[in-house]
C-alpha cells in the first residue's frame, strides 16, 4: 500500500490538470481580492456596486489576509468545490483507464482494493489541496492588498477550526462520489458528465424539487451537496455535530463501496 | 506443478455467449520462450490479460510459478513484467519519469535500474523526452523497459514487435534473448509474424477460435517440419501401395489435398519419380520441400477447421 500511496502521489504531482486548476484558483483569488481593493478604495462608489465576502462571524474585524483567510474558509462555494474535485478526479482517475496506464498496476499483481484505497486517498489529499489553496491565496493577496490582519478571538478560531474539518469531511464525500464515477467510463469526457450531471440531479435539481414537494425537501436535508451549502458551525449542538458529521461519512461509504464492486468486477483493458 | 512457471488448467473466458477462450491448458517450463500463435482474434491477448489478472475467468485455474489460490497467484504476479496489447504510459510523462512511476509501483529499490532497462532498450538518450513526441517504435521500446523494469522472472508480450522497423526488430530479438540466456527470465511471446517468434521460441503453443490446439517444443517443430519430398500424382491411394512395396518406406505422411510428403529418399527424387512412373502413374509434381512455421500453423489451423 506505502508503495501505490507514493507512486499515485508522485503522479499526482505530475498531473498536468492539479496545476492548471491551482493557477486558475490563484487568479480568481487575486481577482477577487482586486476587486474587493479597489472596492474599497471607492473605485465602485458610484455605481453601488458592493464587493464583499461577509460572513457575520467576522463582521466585526478589519478587511485583512486573515480576515479573508477565514471568510473562505466560513463561506464554502459548492459548485467550485464540486467542479474543482470533478475535473481532478476524472482526469486523475478516468484518466488512467483512458490511456491503459491502469493495465500495469493491476497487473503487477496489487489487490483492487488497494489500488482503490490508495487514488482515493491521494484524490481526496489533492482536492483538499486545491480547497485549501483558495483561502490560502485570500489570506497572501488580502495581506498584500490590505494588512495581514491580527488573529480573532480563540471561540473563533475554534469555529474555524471546525468548519475547516467539516468541510474536509464533505469532500472526502465529493471525492468518493466522482471516484465512483470515474472508474466506470474509459473516457475522461463521460466520467465528467457522469459526475458533474450526478451534482445537477442530485444536488441542483433536488434543490429545486425541494420548492415544490415535501419529500424532496426531506430527502435534500440528507445530501451531501445541500448540506454543504448551508454548513454554518456558529451555535451547533451536540446532535448537529453528528448529523453533519454522520451525512459525508455515510455517502463516502456508499460510493466508496459502490465504486469497489465496479472496479472488482471490471474488464481492465 | 511447481516445474512449470505458468500452467493453466481448463481455462475458460465467455463473452455473452461466445467461448473466448475455451478449456486453455497451457504449460510454460521455465526458462522457455513460449511462442504464442494464432491468428487475430484466436483469443491470445485475452488469455494474457487472464494470466495478468486483467481480467477473470468464467471457470479454470492460473497458477504461476506453482501458486496454488488466489492470494498466492496475485503475490506470483509481483514477478511477471508484461507488455499487453499496446504499451500504455502518461503521455505527458517523459520515458524516465513513466519508468519512475513503475519503479515505485513495484517498490523497486534505488534508480541505478531505471538507467539500466532505457540502455538495454535503447532509450538512454532520449529518456527526457515527453512519451506522447515518441515514435511507435520508441513506445514499444519503453513498454518492454516497463515490463522489464523489476528484473521479472515471467515476461508477458503480447506483439512485442509491433510497429518496430527492422533494426529494432532484430534489437528487442537479441535483447530478449539475451535476458532469456543470461537472466533465465521466461518469456511469453505472442505475434502473428510468425518467422519473427521462430527465430527465437523454445516452444509453442498455437490457439484458434479460443482453443489451445496444440502444444510442443521447438525441436518437436522442427522434427515435424523436416524436410521432405512433396509428390502430386492421379492416384494417391495406388502411389502410397508403391512407395510401400517399392521403396521399402513407410516414412510418408497423405496431406488432406491428396498430396504426399515423402521423408526417405530425400536425395533420390529422380528414383522416386522413376518408380511413381514405372508403375502407371501420372506424375504432377515432385520437389523437395521444408515447411516453415506458416506451413505448419495454416496447415494446423485449416486441418481443425475442416475437424468442425
């Protein structure tokens, strides 16, 4: 297993995809946080026009590379997630059936389950990764921009800290869900279309079926993607904590043994 | 079993509800140069991809180097290297981070193998070039690096060969012999250039619609190749009584086309035809003649084809 962890991070490394995405995420941030500058310069003063990332648990400290630093991290963008998560993992793993390199790692003789284990792992370190860079270039382009800012109040930074875990726990369920559909198609462009048309139906579209009838607006209380647009750690009770915790976690154990009875029992070629 | 590297025991793949590969009883002994023949769709690759563990089969047994269940053949598969249907790498990769990524796959220690497998093949100095700018002959070339990276005792090539211009055809033979004689790696080779895998294979196996037809060593081959004298007459029947009473031989063989392969009287042809005319026939043909591999496979392929 130590052996496929270092060869899929080595090639992850590699991968041409993971890089475009973090200088595509890098010039959002600068982007955004340009914007949010020249906002405050009054650039906009006059077209009412309000550039801001607000979030009320950081209401009451001064624009800075910390305070933007964990506005990102309070206010999750579910359909980047979703995208950025998407796009690695087909590439990452749809990829591999794609050009046959798959071929020679199963036939060096690994159980399927590591295999599986072992790009799941390294998918979910990069998705991780790339989710990070985002607050991590608000917090670098805000300090250039503004000031680097004073650390808030430990309640919170422990409130931060739990967002940051939770939302990490979301995406192991994103990951596990595009992994799943990657290792079904051989082509990079279904895997896409599997997985992101996944988020439309089960994510997008319920939300809107939720407007209309009752069931789906209960079934939607359950899917990761909802809940994840609406993660808010500010006054969590203990029941909370494991609704939200137990949500991801039980997704990522049906897709994950999901996307293990496919590739257990798939034709490698 | 354990003096055999690889043996299949009814190995059977279905496809909806064709036979791919049908009740296969293979046997490699080690240090072989297995030549696996049959024609484009016979069912070789996907007999490979069964050993390699590709893919699985709807009944029958693998076992490699003498393993006896699943989890000891999945642990036999650490010491194949295989190159099967078409070499596979990340384009964006150059030959020597592709490498790399095999070295780590396999936890082969050190990279001093790395250097060693791109000279052997031929790659030395193009190894920092991205693979999607190789030729196909570069390719093939680092597919067999590929499998031969962690020094396997079992090679697995499925068309080795493919796409390689004559220098490099000649290259990999040598260097597959090479690695045969001096390491003792047995080696599976399958191609439809069958002069190629004739130069080199130790045995043969030959395969049609899925069935292992037949088995035997490369002296066996020869011996059923050997020369001969092929005689074309009227009367096939009357001509074999006159070789038999005549010529004192029973070294003779009718061919399904009624024509017959003489193996005594190889420097007598102008005796032989004297004796065929003497006795009232009429001579067609007489000449000396050796089968090649292709004679001997389309002669095996037509003669199971004419048996269903």
């Amino acid at each position: 297993m130590n052996n496929l962890l270092r060869a899929e991070w080595y090639k992850l490394m590699r991968n041409k995809v993971l890089w475009i995405l973090s200088f595509i995420i890098i010039g959002l941030t600068f982007l955004l946080v340009l914007l949010q500058y020249l906002d405050h310069q009054g650039m906009f003063a006059d077209t009412g026009v309000k550039v801001e990332i607000h979030d009320e648990a950081t209401e009451a400290y001064p624009i800075s590379g910390i305070k933007l630093f964990i506005e990102s991290i309070y206010s999750p963008d579910l359909f980047l997630t979703v995208v950025l998560t998407s796009v690695l993992g087909v590439y990452f793993i749809t990829g591999e059936h794609a050009n046959g390199t798959i071929k020679n790692l199963v036939s060096i003789g690994y159980q399927r389950s590591k295999i599986y284990f072992s790009k799941l792992i390294t998918f979910v370190s990069g998705s991780i990764m790339l989710v990070l860079l985002f607050a991590i270039s608000f917090a670098i382009f805000g300090a250039l921009f503004f000031e680097i800012g004073v650390w808030p109040d430990s309640d919170l930074l422990f409130r931060t800290l739990q967002m940051l875990l939770l939302s990490w726990l979301f995406i192991i369920a994103f990951a596990a869900i595009v992994m799943f559909f990657s290792v079904i198609p051989r082509g990079t462009g279904v895997g896409l279309l599997l997985s992101i048309g996944f988020y439309f139906i089960a994510g997008a579209g319920l939300r809107m079926l939720s407007y209309k009838y009752a069931l789906a607006e209960k079934i939607q209380n359950y899917v990761v993607y909802y809940r994840y647009s609406t993660l808010d750690v500010n006054n969590l009770s203990l029941a909370n904590v494991v609704e939200l915790t137990m949500i991801p976690l039980c997704t990522a154990i049906i897709f994950i043994i999901s996307g293990l009875f496919v590739l257990q029992r798939k034709d490698i070629s | 079993m354990s003096e055999y590297v690889l043996q299949t025991m009814n190995l059977s793949k279905r496809y909806r509800n064709e036979n791919v590969v049908d009740q296969v009883n293979m046997k490699i002994h080690k240090g072989d140069i297995y030549g696996f023949i049959g024609l484009n769709g016979a069912g070789k690759s996907t007999c490979i991809r069964l050993i390699a563990g590709l893919t699985y089969p709807t009944s029958g047994t693998i076992h490699l180097f003498g393993s006896q269940d699943d989890k000891q053949l999945n642990e036999a598969r650490q010491k194949i290297g295989t190159l099967i249907e078409h070499p596979a790498f990340f384009p964006h990769l150059t030959a020597r981070q592709n490498l790399e990524v095999i070295r780590l796959q396999r936890g082969v220690p050190g990279k001093a193998c790395i250097d060693k497998v791109l000279k052997q093949v031929g790659l030395a100095e193009t190894s920092n070039k991205k693979v999607k700018s190789f030729s196909l002959g570069m390719k093939q070339r680092l597919g067999i690096a590929i499998a031969m990276l962690c020094e396997p005792e079992l090679l697995l090539l499925d068309e080795p060969i493919n796409g390689l211009d004559p220098i490099g055809v000649i290259e990999i033979r040598e260097l597959l012999r090479q690695i045969n004689q001096d390491y003792g790696v047995t080696i599976l080779i399958s191609s439809h250039i069958l002069s190629e895998v004739h130069q080199i294979a130790t045995s043969y196996g030959f395969i049609h619609q899925g069935k292992l037809i037949e088995q035997l060593t490369a002296k066996e081959l020869d011996e059923k190749c050997r020369a001969h004298l092929l005689i074309e007459v009227d009367n096939t029947a009357r001509a074999v009584t006159v070789l038999e009473s005549k010529l004192h031989t029973l070294q003779y063989e009718v061919l399904p086309d009624g024509k017959i392969k003489l193996y005594s009287h190889l420097q007598e042809s102008k005796l032989v035809s004297k004796v065929l005319m003497e006795n009232g026939l009429q001579l067609e043909q007489i000449t000396p003649h050796r089968d090649t591999l292709e004679d001997y496979f389309t002669s095996l392929v037509k003669g199971e084809s004419s048996n269903e």
